[in-house]
C-alpha cells in the first residue's frame, strides 16, 4: 500500500482469536456527522469491511478486479 494511503488507513487489530481473524479487515473509525463520514479515512474501511470474503482475500490484483466486478455486477440486475 502506498505511503499516502497507509496513514489514513489501519488494518483492525484483534486482542482475541477469532474465525474472522484470517480476514483483512479494516479499521473503522468514528464519525460524529454524516459529513465526516464521507471522509477517505471513514468511508474506504466501512466499504472494505462491506465486501464479500472472496473477493477480499486475493492473491493478485487482477483476481481481485475480477471478482469485484462479479460481485458488482451480481448487485445490480438481481
């Protein structure tokens, strides 16, 4: 992950060992307004987190490119 992108951007730490764990989640932060919660650093990890566990969970970019429009696409017209 660019430079630029990690400061605003955490993945979730877990104290406790969960099923989930093998999951790259984000970490969501708090946003008092609905203004704030556009922001980059808000809305990137609740979309993240949103996305279905295969389409995470990649081993290549282009995997994951596939797979998200598959998901989108399935969003759509069902």
């Amino acid at each position: 992950m660019p430079a630029y992108l990690s400061r605003h951007i955490r993945l979730r730490d877990s104290v406790r060992t969960l099923r989930s764990a093998t999951t790259t989640r984000l970490s969501e932060l708090f946003a008092s307004t609905a203004f704030a919660k556009r922001a980059f650093h808000c809305s990137t990890p609740a979309t993240w987190n949103s996305l279905p566990r295969i389409g995470t969970d990649n081993d290549s970019l282009g995997t994951f490119k596939s797979r998200l429009k598959t998901f989108l696409f399935s969003l759509a017209f069902n």
